[in-house]
C-alpha cells in the first residue's frame, strides 16, 4: 500500500502504530460522507476534524499523525483558517480514492478498538431521552436488512472509483450495527441515519416491501411557502388585519430573528416594485413546485436550452452559495452565469432569495431544511407512529411498508392541508 511505502521511506521520528494513520483517513472518509449535503458545492468536500475527539479515541499525539499524512499528500487541507473562527479542513486526495476499497481490520485486543467501541456506546446514550414516537422510529431503523451482498454488486459496478470507495464505506457503516447512527441534527434538526447520507440506489436494496414517498422540490417548495407568507403578511399589516404573526411554523421557528425585520421587509418592496414593471412571477414559482414540475417548467421558460440536471445545479447553488464574494481588491458573484439563468426565468424569487441570504449565506438553507424538518419529522412521523404505521424518514421523504402507503398519503396530504392550505406533489416508488 502506498502509505506503508511512504513511512518506510519516511521514518517519522516518533514511535507510531500504523493503525493511526488509517483511522484517520477512515474518520475523515465517514465525515465527507455524513457531511456531503453541505459540502456539496465545492469541488473537493473538506471538512473540519475533532482534535479533541481523535485524542480521546486515539492517541494523545494524533497531530502529529495528521501532519504526516498531510505531508504525504494522503490528506488535502484547504489552507484556510481564522483565528478563533475557522480551522483548517481536510479531505481525503481523491487519487488515493481511485482504486478499490481495502478492508483494514482493527483486532479486539488493541486500544483503539476498546476506545471506539466505548466512544460509539456514549454516542447513543442519548437515545434513552427521545421522545416516545421517535424512539419507535429507532427500533425500525435499527431493524432494518439490506441485501450487501448485491449491494456490493452495485457499488463495484460503478466507474467512478472515487464514489465506489464512498458508497462502499457507507455500506459497512450501515452493515455494522454498532456504527449505525441516529440522531438529530443541531444546526437544522433533520433526523440524520446512515440510510439519509447513502446514495438513494442503495435503497433498492432494502430487504422486505416498502415504498418511498417523496416531496417534489422540497426546498423550493418550502420556499415559495415562506415567500407566500410573507408578502401575505405584509397586506394583512397594510390592510390593518389583526390576526398572528405568519402562519404557525414559520413563526415557531422565529423567522425576524433568523434573518432580521429589514431582509422581510425587504420582500415586500422587492414585490411592491416588480408588481408595478410586472416582473414579478411568484403565481408561476409556486404552482410548479406544488404541482412538481419546478424543473420542467424552468426549461420550457428558459428559451436558450437546458437540461433537467442543469436546472437543479441551478436552483441548488442559488439557494446555497453567497451572493457575493470580496477579495483583496474586489468583489465577485460565485456562480454569476447560472444566478443570471435563474432570474430571467423568476426575477421575482431570485431577488428575494438574496435578500434573505445578504446576512450570511446559510441561514435561508438552514430555515428551510427546519421547516423541512419540522413538517416531515415532528408532524408527519409522529402522526404515522401514532396511527401504528412507523416510517423511516430521509429528510423530505419517508418510507413504509407497502401496507401503508394510501394510510401515509392521506396523513401527509392532511399535515400539509393544515399547515400550507396546499396539497403537493408526492413521487411514490415501490423500492424493490
């Protein structure tokens, strides 16, 4: 292997034990993995590594390992950091990613075993305080079977070598079921599990009969609800109408404190103004998402030629990237091509889409993803455990035993009656 050809051409000057070195490499693999949604803009998916956390399951000199690896080239860090803000991230080289995955064995009576078996039993002692709904959704989770030996298949079928070493670490993850995870998640309180960071053809896998419901353009959904809300707002204040702040969700989780009184108002005047050039196209945004057809639309709109892939990238790095960014000398807009495509189609949204991001960049994905969350975890889960039907969930979709499926639709059509006035539109697949 090259690392072993490395070290022994590069004695480090310190006593170490090889194993080290490879569950670091293993760690920051399973990071890029369970961080991918974040990430996924950028080119190579770096992320940040637990020093702290490494010592406690590794050895007290683990920088030292890290340095070793970066000096190699094993590891790739982004050279960026700011003191007291940001530290430096890591990815693993891809080049050392483009062969097929080793298995490297860690035996029973070695230290680091003991310390990552202690470290994945602390990890789930939270599970005792879930709450009752959530705990039943556990128990299915940590019941569920896939068929690895055709998964395996799958995965060694694939030509990117670079994913089949990803699709492959995740796999073992789920196989084993000490390292299955299943938690929520701080930042936007999505319900994280091996299944929502593992490639969507794996599911195909699932042993049993089960059916996958999905939302159609989640997130531009949930965006035009809350760009609804607002403006609907903003003529009831005008119109002098007495009635609660928003609708419950969004005020539930706080939306002037989120993105500040100016930036809502700012959508208000963003309207008020293109209603009067007879730009705005808010009526067009909404009834694509809702009826599912965001994509198809937006190339029938886009005169120039387009592709269905090319349209989602679109949409996915106008809600995520900044609006712009300032180096030394001057300022530039990332992604400027594609954010030019997506306002002539919906000047409108693109505008607004700005404005809620001029304060910092992720708090409009973070919102939507709780609000995502909201919906799909603490209404529709919770709703199915109760009515003895328990999903399994992947964000902006669940997943039943087929038994189920016309009982999930009729709950979910209804939590989202009751919360948007809408119905939208669900992709329904029988899973294998």
């Amino acid at each position: 292997m090259e690392l072993n050809k490395y070290l022994n051409a590069n004695k480090p000057c310190f006593k170490y034990n090889i194993i080290y070195f490879y569950y670091v490499i293993h760690y920051i693999l399973v990071q890029q993995i369970q961080n991918k949604n974040m990430n996924e803009l950028q080119q190579n998916q770096y992320v940040h590594i637990n020093r702290k956390l490494l010592k406690a399951i590794t050895v007290s000199n683990i920088n030292d390992y890290i340095k070793i690896l970066k000096n190699g080239e094993f590891i790739i860090s982004d050279n960026h950091y700011i003191i007291g803000e940001k530290a430096m991230e890591y990815c693993i080289n891809p080049i050392y990613l483009r062969s097929d995955p080793v298995e490297i064995e860690i035996k029973p009576d070695c230290k680091l075993f003991h310390n990552i078996r202690k470290h994945q039993k602390n990890k789930k002692a939270h599970n005792d305080r879930l709450e009752p709904f959530l705990k039943c959704m556990l128990n299915e989770f940590m019941n569920i079977d896939i068929d690895y030996p055709k998964a395996e298949k799958w995965i060694l079928n694939q030509s990117n070598e670079v994913k089949r070493n990803s699709y492959m670490t995740a796999l073992s993850l789920l196989k084993d079921p000490r390292f299955r995870y299943f938690n929520r998640n701080k930042t936007n309180n999505r319900l994280d599990t091996n299944l929502t960071n593992m490639k969507s053809e794996l599911k195909q896998f699932i042993i049993g009969k089960y059916v996958s419901i999905d939302l159609k353009n989640s997130q531009p959904f949930f965006l035009s609800m809350l760009l609804n809300k607002i403006i609907e707002e903003d003529s009831r204040i005008n119109n002098k109408l007495h009635t609660l702040s928003l609708c419950y969700q969004l005020f539930h989780f706080d939306l002037i404190k989120t993105f500040g009184i100016k930036r809502i108002q700012a959508i208000s005047k963003i309207h008020q103004n293109q209603k009067k050039t007879f730009l705005v196209n808010l009526k067009a945004f909404n009834e694509s998402v809702i009826y599912g057809t965001l994509y198809d639309d937006f190339i029938k709109s886009y005169s120039k030629g387009i592709s269905r892939d090319e349209v989602k990238k679109i949409m996915f790095k106008v809600l995520f990237s900044k609006n712009e960014v300032y180096g030394r000398f001057k300022m530039s807009v990332p992604y400027a091509d594609e954010k030019k495509i997506f306002d002539s189609v919906y000047p409108f949204t693109y505008e607004s889409i700005k404005a809620l991001k001029s304060k910092d960049n992720v708090l409009l994905p973070v919102f939507l993803q709780k609000l995502e969350s909201y919906i799909f975890i603490d209404c529709i889960a919770k709703e199915l455990v109760n009515s003895d039907i328990v999903p399994i969930t992947i964000h902006d979709s669940v997943i039943v035993k087929i038994e189920h499926k016309e009982k999930t639709i009729e709950i979910m059509n209804r939590v989202f009656m009751e919360k948007f006035n809408v119905i939208p539109t669900f992709d329904i697949k029988t899973i294998n």
